[in-house]
C-alpha cells in the first residue's frame, strides 16, 4: 500500500534528528529503488554521518509517515535507505482527536525558518487545546509563523518537552491574545503516544458528562 505513496513526483517532509533538532524542510522524490529512496531538495545539505529522519508524504485523504535514515547527499539529491514495509505507517488527515486544555506553560523561543536562536527569552503561554499533532497555544504577544518554541507539559503526571512550530497566528475572538496554531517537530513516537493517550481520556469524560 506504501507504493501508492513512495512514487517518483511526490512531495516528501523531511524532519532530521540533529542539534538542533528541528530542522525540517521539503523535498520530491526523484528515484525509487528497492534498497534507496532518492529526494530531490533545494539548497545545501552535509552530513558527516548517517542520519535519522521522519519522512511524511501527504495525499488528499491519507499520509504516509515513515522513519528512515539519510545515508548522504549528492548533488541536491538526498539518499534514504528504504525502509522495511511493516516500517510504514498510513494515517488519515483527521486522525488525531482534539481536546480543549488549559495548561499554562513557559515557552522559549530557539529557531526562526529553521535557524538556530541562541536566546534566554521567554513567555508565558495557554495551551488551548492538544491533539496527537499539535496545539493551539494563546499568547499576549505577536509570535511570527515559522517560529519554533520549546516548553514542557505536564500530562497525567509525566513532564513532556515538546518542540513545536508556529503555523498560524490569529486574533482570539475571546479578548485581545493571539491564537498561535502550532505543529509538533521532531515529536519521539512514545511522546505522541501519551499525548494521543491523554486526549483519549479527555474525550471519554467529555462524552461521559454529555450522556448525564
């Protein structure tokens, strides 16, 4: 089922383990072998070793989420090695139940477009609501789209540090605070677990207290 996705043409994700860990960007897959995967990418990419890297490929109703580990670059072209076909993973658009929160937490602010920020700067934030892929965090200040934060959350009890990056920024209708949509980078899968373990929770009391 994979092969549906992993097809030269296709739009691929890249999120790379490396300091800093929220390096992300955009290729096209350019080669499909049966041992590699070839992905065409703007701009320089060097590595001195093998690398980790989340690879997400979207479709309209589907996306493909695979970890894989990037043997080189040459010439723009990054080479993944193929993962095995139990490795992939095939998600609906709309998989990840969201649940209201409200959870204040201190967030720093490390990257900008995928730039390092060497900063001590921080604010303090309300996380609104939290699904398996993001949260939408309420802040007083103006934080630009494409800004990364850093902040940890405290979900039954376990203290998760989470990376995310600011994908809208609006108004809130509820009073002067801006609304920052904000997606997870560089997420552990057993992180992800707990939280979609968490939200999971939430809306069985939700659904429990609508059926009194």
């Amino acid at each position: 089922m994979y092969g549906n996705y992993v097809e030269i043409g296709r739009k691929i994700k890249l999120e790379i383990d490396i300091i800093p860990p929220y390096l992300s960007f955009w290729g096209v897959i350019s080669g499909v072998e049966e041992e590699y995967i070839v992905v065409d990418i703007e701009g320089e990419y060097i590595q001195k070793q093998e690398k980790t890297v989340k690879c997400t490929i979207p479709s309209d109703a589907n996306i493909c989420v695979f970890y894989g580990v990037i043997k080189g670059c040459i010439e723009g072209k990054l080479i993944l090695m193929m993962p095995k076909p139990d490795e992939f993973e095939i998600l609906q658009r709309r998989k990840y139940a969201r649940v209201p929160t409200d959870f204040q937490v201190n967030c720093f602010l490390i990257g900008y477009n995928n730039k390092k920020i060497n900063s001590n700067k921080r604010f303090i934030a309300t996380v609104k609501d939290i699904s398996g892929g993001g949260v939408l965090l309420s802040s007083e200040l103006f934080i630009p789209i494409g800004t990364v934060l850093v902040f940890e959350l405290l979900l039954n009890n376990d203290p998760l540090v989470l990376t995310v990056k600011v994908l809208r920024n609006i108004e809130s209708t509820n009073n002067d605070n801006r609304d920052l949509g904000c997606e997870f980078i560089g997420l552990s899968h057993s992180d992800q677990q707990k939280i979609i373990a968490y939200t999971n929770k939430v809306q069985l009391k939700l659904k429990q207290k609508q059926c009194v």
